[in-house]
C-alpha cells in the first residue's frame, strides 16, 4: 500500500502530494463496517440482468418491435428507505398514451413527440414488451413543467448505438428559455420510471459539454425509477466529460437527482461509466452498478500530451458543494483507466460529502489512482468518505 500521503499514477511515473491517495495495488485492502453487507457474486452479476431484453437491430423499422419479458430492476433486497422525492409519480391518468395497443403503433415519431408536447406519458404497445428504436433525441420543451415518460416494466427506448436518446438543457435557446436564470429554475421535472434505455450514443455531441449517452439533463428536475440502463456510450476521451447513462448539471436549488431501484449495465465514456455531473447532488438507493468503463486517458486535468479522462467506472462528479449518497446499492466490477474504479469524487473547494450506507462495492479496479483505505473509490472532498455498515474491497 502506497503512502497515505502520496499519489503514484500507474504507468505515468508521477508522484502527486495527495490527502489519502493511493496508487492501484495488485489487490486491494478492504475496507469494512461493523456490519457488511452480503453480496454475492452471483447476485451482483444477475441483478438487473438486462440481457434478456432483446433489441431490434434494424434501424429501419421505426416501429415498437416485441421482446422478451424486461427483469426487476436495481438491487431489490437493498432495503434503503425511499424518500417520498424519490418515489414513483402517478401515471394512472396520463396527458399522453404512446399506441393503441400495437407495437406498431409505438414509433420513434410517437416518442419525440409526446416528450416534446410534454406531460406524463404511458405506452399502449400491446401485451409483449417493446424495443422502439429511436430514429431521433427526444428532447423536453423548457415550456413544460413536466415531463413523466413510465413504461410499466414492458417498454425499451433505444439509441441504437447511434443516437442519444432524451435531452433536456433549460439553457438551450433552441428548446426556449423560460427563465432569466436558466442554470437555476424548478422546470421542467424529468421523470423516467419502469423503462428501459439502452444503446444510446451521445459521441460528438458536445454542446454544454457532452456526455449522457441515454439521458442528457441540465437544469430543472430529474429522477429516474425501476428502470435498467443497458450498453450506453458518449465520448470515450475528455477531462471533464462523462457520464454514459446519465449526464446531470444545473440542477434546481442544487436538490439532488434521484435514482432508485436502477440497473446500470455495460456503459463506456471517457468518465462515469454509469452517473457523471458538474456540482450536482445524488441519491442513489437500492440500484445496482456493474460491468461500466471509464475508459479516457491522463485524468483531470490531463496529463501532458493526453487527451484526458478515464475517472470514475460507474460514477463521476466533481464541483464545489454537492453531495453523494450511496445506500442499499451494489457496484461491482466496473473499470476506471485512470482513478476510481467504482466512484471518482472530487469537491474542489473541500465541502462536499460522500455517504456509502448498507452498500457493497468491489472488484471495482482502477489502473491510477484511488484513496487509501478506499478500494475502487478516489476522494476529495470534506474529510473523508463515511461508509457505515458496508463492505468495500
């Protein structure tokens, strides 16, 4: 084990002062509460499976094609408490029905337009489960309040390796300013609930930095519910860039974004295989992270002669004062290039916090750099991470 005090970046030769740092050893310490939460590697490996849910290859078909029975997303025997912000909305009497009760009748065409009408929308595609492919981003109006997209467990959005596959940025004229104050308004509330969102591709889409290969959000509110983020992608280099599944920023009255019960599965990005965001709060409950890449090269800031990134497997965040909560929730064999295997998180001013509560992290490796004493896990922030009745190794 490395000094506590010294950074050894693998393959660079560089020794940075550090608070707590450690360079990524053959096999890694472990880090354990009272109480250790038990999580098997079958468990890990088979929550969430979204294998079965097979996607219709051919682009050409804009309409909804029938798949497999979607499974129970995230990590069911969690047990954390889901806070009343954090729970599902109310879909029983939606503003929007996508179909008629055919899978044909749930088009990419349906899609865009019933996310940029807004409201809450449901999905009318039959018996089966459904891949709609999409042919285009959805993106929310900034006139919207809200925008509710559940897909009752049976409902697949795909990107199809080409495209991302929603959008929203309250900054965005194209989309309509609503406010003098974009960075900071309540509107509109994103919420995605019992979906399924896989092979998004965000590559190239740099505007207000990139990255959310499924889900681009700056500003207003966002929440995600019981859904399964599959085989999402953005820009595979970049300093500050990240965030496969889901990119955050400018979120309201920095109020933090919530995920529960959701399965993140084989996201590639520079950064954040799974989760990134710019001084944005998270709450992640009962989920499940695993086999997610960050896979950019010479960190942040990059390295000399580096294109940079390559942080956080399954979640990056950096920023001022913003906060990370990670309870009842599985991470497990993701893969970071540079530091944090499992999370990278980096307060610059020393004021934000990072809580692992009833979790289980490992096999979380990292070629760089991590904290000691923290597996898989690479932080600065205010004091160190409180981890409390977990197992990280």
């Amino acid at each position: 084990m490395a000094s506590s005090r010294v950074l050894a970046l693998a393959g660079s030769g560089a020794l940075l002062a550090a608070c707590g740092i450690a360079a990524a050893p053959g096999t890694a310490r472990t880090h354990s509460s009272s109480r250790s939460v038990a999580a098997s590697p079958s468990r890990a490996a088979g929550a969430g499976e979204a294998g079965s849910v097979a996607l219709a290859r051919s682009s050409r078909n804009q309409a909804a094609t029938p798949v497999q029975q979607r499974p129970l997303a995230g990590n069911p025997a969690g047990g954390a408490p889901v806070p009343a912000a954090a729970r599902p909305v109310d879909t029983s009497h939606p503003d929007q029905v996508i179909g008629n009760g055919t899978a044909a009748s749930c088009t990419s065409a349906a899609v865009v337009a019933a996310v940029a009408k807004g409201g809450v929308i449901t999905f009318d595609c039959g018996a089966s489960p459904v891949t709609i492919m999409m042919q285009a981003t959805a993106k929310v109006r900034n006139t919207s309040s809200e925008v509710v997209l559940d897909g009752g467990g049976k409902v697949t959005l795909s990107g199809g390796g080409a495209r991302r596959i929603l959008y929203l940025d309250t900054c965005d004229p194209a989309q309509v300013w609503t406010t003098s104050h974009c960075q900071d308004q309540a509107t509109p509330r994103l919420v995605i609930q019992n979906m399924t969102l896989r092979d998004g591709n965000s590559t190239g889409q740099q505007y207000d930095g990139g990255g959310g290969g499924a889900i681009f959000d700056r500003g207003g509110q966002l929440k995600v519910i019981n859904s399964i983020f599959v085989g999402n992608r953005c820009d595979a280099t970049g300093p500050d860039l990240g965030g496969a599944a889901i990119r955050a920023l400018s979120q309201y009255q920095n109020r933090p974004v919530y995920v529960s019960y959701s399965t993140f599965r084989r996201g590639v990005c520079s950064n954040g295989g799974a989760l990134s965001s710019i001084g944005v709060s998270w709450t992640v409950l009962n989920s499940l992270m695993t086999g997610n890449r960050a896979i950019g090269v010479g960190a942040n800031p990059a390295r000399p002669g580096t294109p940079g990134g390559g942080s956080g497997g399954a979640i990056y965040n950096d920023g001022d004062t913003y906060h990370l909560t990670v309870e009842g929730t599985i991470i497990s064999g993701n893969h970071a290039r540079e530091g944090g295997g499992a999370i990278f998180y980096v307060s610059n001013d020393r004021t934000g916090t990072l809580l692992i509560k009833g979790s289980a992290l490992h096999g979380n490796p990292n070629d760089g750099f991590f904290t000691a004493g923290y597996p898989g896990i690479f932080f600065l922030g205010a004091g160190h991470p409180v981890v409390i009745s977990s197992t990280i190794n």
